[in-house]
C-alpha cells in the first residue's frame, strides 16, 4: 500500500471516529491562515561545515474543522511553505544548490477545545490538537539533479486559540509542530540525491499561524 493511501486512510478514519460523535449543536469552522515556519532541520546535506538549519519561511493554507458541543472535534489542516529548503551558514544564505523547493502537509487531526462563554457570540475556545496525514516534499536542484518529490508520513501536535467577536467570525491563532516518520532511503528512488546524504528521517519544523475563522451551525 501506497503512502498516500495509507495517509488517505488514516484521515478518514478519523473522520469516522468523529462523525459518530453526537453531532447536535455542533459547529464548522473554516480557517484560512498566513504564518511562518521556523526551527527547522533535516540532513539535507552531509557537510560537516554547514548546520542544516532554515530561516523563517511564509506559510499559508486553511482548515475545515468539526466540534461538537462539547470538547471534541476533529480536523482537516492543509499547508503549503513554499522555498522551505534554503540552507543556512550563520546569517548568509548557502546558494551553490540553486534550490527550489516546498513542503506540503495535508494532516487529519482529533481536537480538543474548551468553549469559554459557550459556543454562540462571542467567547474564546482555547483548543489542543494532534494527529497523523502526508508531508510532501519537492526540491529542485536545477543543473545537478533530478526533481525529488516524496510523499511521507507525518504527525504534528500542537495548540491555539479560537476568539470570535459574533456567532460566524473571529481569529485564529496556532503554534503546531510537524515530523515526519523514518523512512527507508531507498524508497526515495532518488539514488544520486541519496548518495550524497539527501535524506528526511529526521525533517521536523514549527509552524505559526494566524488566520480568521468561519463558524457555521451552531
């Protein structure tokens, strides 16, 4: 079974898990947001010379979660950080690789969130939440390999804050942390970029968001 079958299952099932929930009075929340990524590493390059570390780079993507009325809900959370793979040495930017690049997360996550004030008008639910889905990588490195797209396992954990001002609108803010599970490096099928050191079994990152949020039932 494929990665992107396994992930694809993973996510609905935990749709399923959650949909069985009682579903009165429960709410849709849609987020689009805009943050950063930052605190990232991988061993993207076997260079004892140079840290593989990663300035902050803008994210952007959107959520479509379910709550019900009590604590639990469920999420679907897609993000896109684009150029994410621009190698760092102190303050300069490590250029020969000429990469261009991004990371793709598509995450189905379980969610716990305490209404404050109920769940109509205003009022904050500060919220938890973790789970498992797909972390697409793309790099190219033009003039010296071949494109590198790999989808992988991932699991993010994290936490935030819902404040809405009325009964469908108000801000989001988030802080998630992003892993991706081990993988064997021949399953990249990429032999060039794996003999010199090109590897994600450690890739993890942070990711901060802020974005406004659409409630809708209620």
């Amino acid at each position: 079974m494929s990665l992107l079958k396994h992930g694809a299952r993973v996510a609905l099932a935990l749709c399923l898990l959650t949909a069985g929930a009682t579903a009165a009075s429960a709410d849709w929340l849609v987020t689009p947001y805009l943050g950063v990524v930052f605190g990232g590493a991988a061993n993207t390059l076997d260079i004892d010379d140079f840290d593989d570390e990663f300035k902050q780079r803008v994210t952007f993507g959107g959520s479509a979660a379910w709550m019900s009325d009590g604590i639990i809900g469920f999420e679907v959370d897609y993000g896109v950080a684009p150029n994410f793979f621009q190698i760092t040495s102190g303050g300069e930017d490590f250029d020969l690789l000429d990469l261009d690049s991004s990371v793709t997360t598509l995450m189905g996550n379980l969610i716990l969130g305490v209404p404050v004030g109920g769940t109509t008008g205003g009022g904050v639910r500060p919220y938890v939440a973790g789970g498992i889905g797909l972390m697409r990588v793309n790099i190219e490195a033009f003039e010296l390999f071949d494109n590198l797209s790999t989808n992988e396992l991932g699991v993010n954990v994290g936490g935030g804050v819902h404040a809405f001002f009325s009964d469908n609108v108000g801000l989001r803010g988030d802080v998630r942390y992003f892993r991706a599970l081990e993988q064997d490096d021949d399953e990249l099928d990429v032999d060039d970029l794996v003999d010199i050191g090109l590897e994600l079994e450690d890739f993890d990152y942070w990711r901060a968001t802020v974005g406004v949020t659409f409630r809708f039932g209620g």
